[in-house]
C-alpha cells in the first residue's frame, strides 16, 4: 500500500516555473509546501533554509537549474538530514542527485523511495538499456540497480511531449523572436551562473 499526499509536507528545491507547478500541484493535494530558492518570487511559498526543508519535508522535489557550481547537489551528506522515509524525486537534472548516493540512501533506510525522470550519463544509461552490455560508469549501474527496486520508479522525462506543450514552446519561440527582432532582448532570458 502507499500513503497519502494529504497532510504530508513537500519541499520544493527550485522554485522557478516548474517548481511552482510541483508546488500547485502539492498544494491542491492537501500538501504543506515549503520552498528552497535563492529568488524568493512566489508570494505564496514558505520558504525555508534548505536544512529546515530537509528535516521536515515527506517528500523533496529537486526542480532547480543545473550550474557548475551545484553539480551533485544532493549528495549523500546533504540527504543524510532528510527526514527519515522521505521520498526524493528529480525532476530537473540528473547531474544533481548522484544515483549511487541515492542507492545507498535507500540501502540504509534514510530514505523511503526516489522518482527519476533525469539521469546522469545518458548516453551510457541508453545504450546499456539498447544493448543489454555491460555499463561502463558506476553511477549508470547505480541507475540500474535502482530501476529493479520496488522503492523507486523511473520514468522518461516526458512531460514536455503533449500537443499542448508542443504547441506552447512554438508560441513562446515566436514570441522570443519577435520581442528580440523589436526591442533586441528576450522575454524570457537566460539568466547568468
């Protein structure tokens, strides 16, 4: 059996457009939503230092950017302050949560389940899924070794792939190219590490 949303805290670590939408989404569900951001811009988000989050959240969402400074972001020391049971799910990047220090997360107990839709080393990741051979990084055989346990679920990420969000990343590219073409910058632009 599993357990319900309702009632349980989330973290949100990253709280820019999707991570607003996994706060939402926690919240229409009856969640007490925490946030880890360094731009605080949603009114309606509690946030926390990261540790506070950690130590209390029953599920942790990682929706930050991937920088070269937060590669590994988070490690096994830094989830080793979880709450314990806690359920980790990586919706931003792979590089950010190394899948052998999730493993051995899971191994000990700390935490209770992870969801991936991101991995670390995906060229490596698909050809061993193609080919059946051999993998040649450990953290893809750590991916591997996670996608047999019944205490995480790992799943393409493909969210972006519906008529609706095709048809939404063609109007925004529209309105990048005309925002640029007339006023020589970007509505959305890229901000800097």
């Amino acid at each position: 059996t599993g357990a319900e949303c309702g009632g349980k805290t989330l973290l949100v670590v990253g709280v820019g457009h999707i991570g607003s939408e996994a706060a939402r989404i926690g919240k229409s569900l009856g969640m007490r939503v925490l946030g880890v951001d360094i731009a605080r811009k949603h009114p309606d988000i509690d946030y926390v230092p990261l540790e506070e989050g950690l130590a209390a959240a029953d599920v942790i969402v990682c929706a930050m950017n991937l920088t070269a400074s937060n590669h590994g972001f988070f490690h096994y020391e830094r989830l080793k302050a979880a709450k314990a049971g806690a359920i980790f799910v990586n919706i931003a990047r792979g590089e950010l949560s190394p899948a052998a220090d999730l493993k051995r997360l899971l191994d000990e107990g700390i935490l209770g389940g992870v969801g991936l839709d991101v991995f670390d080393h995906e060229i490596d990741l698909a050809s061993a899924l193609r080919s059946g051979k051999p993998v040649r990084h450990p953290e893809t055989r750590a991916i591997l070794e996670l996608a047999g346990r019944d205490n995480a679920i790992l799943t393409p990420h493909n969210a972006f792939n519906t008529a609706e969000a095709v048809e939404r990343k063609a109007q925004h590219s529209i309105r990048q190219i005309q925002r640029f073409i007339a006023q020589g910058d970007f509505l959305w632009p890229v901000p800097p590490e």
